[in-house]
C-alpha cells in the first residue's frame, strides 16, 4: 500500500512487543512517517527506532508534556498500556487517561487504543477491567477512537507452558482440556492496528475482537509436537496451582466458561489477510524442541 501524501503515525510503547509490532507493519508502508515516544533515545532500542527512520520523542506517560509532543500534528497515533510494574492497574488507568486527556487537547484525528478481548462484557479481571476504564474515558472525551481488542498471546505459550521433557513435547496450563482458547500473534496486533491507522477499514470508531486461531490444550500440544517432530501431551493444572498469580488465575477461570473470548475470525482476516494460526506462528518465530 502506498499513500499518496505523507501519514505521520505516533506510536506509545514503540520498544514494547505491541509497540513494536505496529511500527513494523507501518513501516512496510511508503508515505507514512512513524513518531515514537521513548524514555531514553540513546538506548538500545530507542536507537534501533532512529536507524529504521523513526522520529524519537523523548519522555514516558507520567509527562502529559512529552505525550502532548508526540501527538501534536499527528494524523493518528496507537496506544497501549499496562499493569506491569508497582502501579498495577491503578497506573494502567492514570497512564491511559494521560494518554487520552492529551489525544484530546491536539484535537487527534484518530487514536487506535489496544484494549483486551472481553473488556466490554464485566469480566471481573483486574486488567481487563483497567483497559475498560481507559476506553470509557476515551468515549467521555469524545475522541473519535477504534478499540483493538486482542486476545489471548500466543506468545504467552512460551514463558508459561511448555516444555520438553524426555523427549516428549508437553504444554501445561490451568484450562480443563477440551475447552478453545482462542488466540492472537503480537505480530498481527500490529498489522491490524496499522491497516486501521491507515484509514478506510469497517471497523473504525468502533471496536474489533482479534484472533489467529481457537485450540483446545491438546491441540496447542500437538502443534508444538508436529514442529519438532516428537510426541506431545497436554496436562490440565489446577487453578490453584496459579492461585498466588491472582489476577491471571481469575483470567484462567473466566476462559475455562465459555463463552469467554468472542473474537470476530472474518473480521481479523480482513483486516491482516496473512493472520497467523498456531502452527503458521511457531514456524514463524523458529520455535523448535530445542529453544
């Protein structure tokens, strides 16, 4: 796609997963001129961003003034937040209000707010219900805005759940078996959001539930046992065995009674027609018995 008069695209959390998978589908775009808000532009990450031609604004989200830089004269600009770190969701909420109380003030002509599946429907889970939050103050605000609503990580699969353990491929998580997960690339959060940044989907001023694919446990173990080429298995834990994780085993538990996750697959598809399903994603990041 090439746009014929030059996009200026803020980005907020540009050396994060999310941040970072927006500003690689943007940058696949002739015309569009990418802005990201770093702490620290002489890092590492901050100075891989300038050497693909990304314009660095130094700063974070507890600076309205740095959040107001970025966003001044911007056609459009993504956003994340997170309840990672001492603040826990309260900061999610203070953060995504910073970032929305200033898309307001420069009068942003866009604002792409990367939420969680299920944030709409009272789930009860800590950070769901942050993103809530922020996407209500979002609409008090009136911004025109469009919620990416992702679900769950593929990426997740691997800091919690499998193993290779004598030979045998083994995925462990706190989901009875036989009940769908369904799924998401980080890789594909980002092309999704870029596709509405750039303008003329469906799905803007709205919102959009995300997913790649929907397996049970022993079908996420067999994908991962097909790519090595050894046997796998898939054991169901307990909730209790999360239960000091708190807010991730009361995720687990509203995924174990469906419906829980209700991400439009159609949708997802036309806006990233090369979404990625589990085994088209596990050969995609290399993974192999022994990673």
């Amino acid at each position: 796609m090439t746009i014929e008069t030059p996009t200026i695209i803020a980005v907020i959390g540009a050396t994060g997963h999310q941040g970072g998978s927006v500003v690689d589908a943007l940058l696949e775009h002739d015309g569009v001129h990418v802005r990201a808000l770093v702490r620290d532009p002489e890092g590492e990450k901050g100075r891989a961003l300038a050497a693909r031609g990304v314009e660095l604004f130094p700063g974070d989200l507890t600076d309205p003034q740095s959040i107001d830089a970025v966003l001044a004269g911007a056609d459009g600009a993504f956003a994340m937040t997170t309840m990672a770190g001492p603040g826990g969701t309260e900061f999610e909420i203070a953060t995504g209000t910073a970032v929305a109380d200033s898309a307001h003030r420069a009068g942003l002509p866009h604002l792409v707010f990367s939420s969680v599946g299920g944030a709409e429907r009272n789930t009860g889970i800590g950070h769901f219900e942050s993103k809530r939050r922020v996407e209500e103050h979002i609409e008090s605000l009136g911004i025109h805005a469009t919620f990416v609503r992702p679900v769950f990580f593929m990426e997740n699969l691997l800091g919690m759940g499998v193993s290779v353990e004598d030979g045998t491929v083994v995925v462990r998580e706190p989901l009875p078996d036989g009940i769908p997960l369904q799924m998401i690339a980080v890789r594909d959060i980002g092309r999704v959001a870029a596709a509405v940044l750039l303008g003329g989907t469906s799905v803007e001023g709205g919102s959009v539930e995300i997913a790649g694919d929907q397996l049970t446990g022993s079908q996420i173990a067999a994908a991962f046992g097909e790519a090595s080429g050894l046997p796998s298995r898939y054991e169901a834990l307990p909730l209790e065995a999360i239960a000091a994780m708190g807010d991730a085993a009361n995720m687990f538990a509203w995924f174990a009674k469906l419906p829980a996750y209700q991400a439009d697959f159609a949708a997802t598809s036309e806006l990233d027609p090369e979404v990625l399903d589990l085994p088209e994603w596990i050969a995609h990041v290399g993974w192999n018995a022994g990673n």
